[in-house]
C-alpha cells in the first residue's frame, strides 16, 4: 500500500543545508495501522507530509495507493490526494461552516451533487458518532468533536490511506482513547491504512500493528508494537516504551519501596504475550520458599496481545531467593533485579 524507499529531505538554511529525513525506507501494509514515533525534531511531520505530497523528496521514492506521488504534479496529484486524506493536531475545519457543511466541502470540491452528498454526510456523521450535532459550529463542540469533524471530512471521498498528523495530542487523556477507539473501529470496519505520527507512546501501544522509532531524520527501529515492548533495541526506544511501562508514579513508588525494604530483592518482571494471561506469581507462591510479597503492576493491551509488568519483593536466604528467580525465569517471563537488599 504504502513504499519510501531511500527517502532523503534537504532543506536550505542560512546554517547551510538541513536533513529533515534521511535515508528511509519503509514498506506499509494495507489495512494496517503503522505508527511513526519520535521526539520534536525527529523528520517524523515531514517524512508524513511526503506521504501526500505536500512536500517532495529530493531523493527517493514514494509510492501510496499504486501512485508515485514522490513524481506526480498538478491535476494528477489532486486526484491521487482523494485517495490519501489527513487529519491534523488543531483540526483544521472551518470556522464559518456548520459540522455538516464541514464534512461536505471536499465532496463539493469533487463535484458530487447535492442529494448523494447529503446522503454520505449523514453516513459520515453516524460513523463518527455525532449525531445530533450537525448543524453546530466548531466553536460550539469541544475538542473531541472537532476531532470527529476532521476525520469524518478525511473519509468523505472514501480513501485508501489516511494519514494522522498528531492527532490526538491537542486532547486530554479520555478524549485521546475515544478518538483512538473509533480510528481502529474505523479501520476494522473499512479496512482502511492509517499512518499516524506522534510523540505518546501511549497512542502507539493502543492502536498501532507496527511502528517506525525515529531520530534525527533516521528510522532507527521499527516491528511489531508487542516485539519493540518486549525488547527495545535503540536507547530512544527504551525511552518510549518506559512512558508506558515506567510512568513517573511507578519510580516515586519503586523509589520508595527502595527505602523500606533493606533485605531481600526487589524485582521487576515483565509479561508478553500469553504469559501476561498466567497465573505465574500464584504459581511462584506454591513453588518457591521465599516469601513474595506483590508490590505495584499493571497489565497494557497492544493490537499484537498482552504486555505487563510487575514488581514483587522476594525476601529469604540467597538460595531460596535464587530458586524464585530461576523459576520466575523458566515461564517465560523477563527478569529484573532492581534491588539486592
């Protein structure tokens, strides 16, 4: 669906020339839900804006939806944008249009008439979930709705592609999982290819099958969302998934807990998969000496399965403790020492 193949993107500046994205190649499925994560700075909003072609690569190739809009210009570019629509962080909509008339300008602009766009106006509003509002200004719903807006007038001339340009990061937490929620309904039910690009981590494990880390115009890691949670290679990577994993909560508890215990282990486990599913730590209890006393986890879903961590306190002699770890070991599930009482 989606090929960028020895991408490079050069800008001019008084500093001299500027690598915004450099060298690369990424090959997107379709019906999949890719995400592009990276810091401000990364080339993750240009590399997304040569998707369409609102910027051109000055070397390389892009081709979306069987057309090389790396190459493509004028008229023949417009039509292959009705198959590429993108939704924007401040929505973009506008201001003196009703949520209707809204959703109905790029089918205006693509000459449909005036009783079957009415009918996929409505279509649109139902898919998204505002009924009720269609005669309302944007300055009339809150940021979520405005996000409905814009995503129901990107689906209006039904593309192939849409591309998320940080999406969700004008909205709070609850408001994010809900428009995160109706992109994978959308993408179940229509089998559309959605790229997103953001700086959460939070975003990607929620909705995306795969993911492209980059940094400093470079895609320094991508897999499957699961696989990078369980074994981060690049240290930016291990950065992001510890958004998730290792919120500011998790280190003050850890942090305090190094303070109470002074004997035994503190021990982080993690869980992928079906492993995040079994019952280890009963298990552990019945099989091991050692005291385990269970200390703070919590358990994340991806699109590919189960991702969880959890911190337990083992506190015995050294060989009970290690027959623990040994065991803990042997189901599968990764082992971290955080602390040697």
């Amino acid at each position: 669906m989606i090929s960028v193949k020895n991408v490079r993107k050069i800008f001019p500046s008084k500093q001299g020339e500027l690598t915004a994205v450099d060298k690369v190649n990424l090959e997107i499925d379709e019906g999949e839900i890719f995400g592009v994560i990276g810091y401000s700075g990364a080339g993750k909003s240009t590399l997304i804006r040569m998707l369409n072609g609102l910027e051109i690569p000055t070397e390389g190739t892009i081709k979306v939806a069987g057309q090389e809009v790396s190459k493509i210009k004028g008229k023949e570019l417009r039509k292959a944008r009705q198959e590429i629509s993108m939704i924007f962080q401040h929505f973009n909509l506008l201001w003196s249009r009703t949520v209707a008339e809204n959703i109905a300008f790029p089918l205006e602009i693509a000459g449909i008439k005036g009783p079957d766009r009415l009918k996929r106006v409505q279509e649109l509003i139902k898919l998204v979930g505002l009924e009720g509002r269609e005669n309302a200004y944007p300055s009339q719903l809150s940021g979520g709705q405005k996000q409905r807006v814009g995503i129901a007038r990107a689906l209006a001339n039904n593309p192939k592609v849409l591309l998320c340009d940080e999406a969700t990061s004008a909205l709070d937490p609850q408001t994010t999982d809900s428009i995160l929620d109706l992109l994978v309904d959308i993408n179940k039910r229509l089998g559309l290819t959605i790229v997103l690009i953001t700086h959460e981590m939070h975003v990607i494990r929620k909705i995306c099958h795969r993911v492209a880390v980059m940094e400093s115009g470079k895609v320094v890691e991508t897999g499957l969302v699961l696989e990078v949670f369980k074994n981060p290679q690049q240290p930016i990577t291990k950065r992001f998934v510890q958004q998730v994993t290792e919120p500011e909560a998790t280190k003050d508890t850890v942090d305090h807990l190094l303070e109470k215990y002074h004997s035994g282990r503190i021990v982080q486990l993690t869980f992928i998969g079906e492993a995040a599913e079994q019952p280890v730590i009963t298990n552990l209890i019945r099989n091991a000496k050692a005291n385990v006393n269970i200390l703070q986890g919590k358990i994340s879903q991806t699109q590919n399965g189960s991702y969880g961590t959890l911190f337990i306190h083992l506190d015995g002699d050294q060989q009970e403790i290690e027959q623990a770890l040994d065991f803990l070991r042997s189901q599968q599930v990764g082992v971290e020492v955080v602390s040697n009482g």
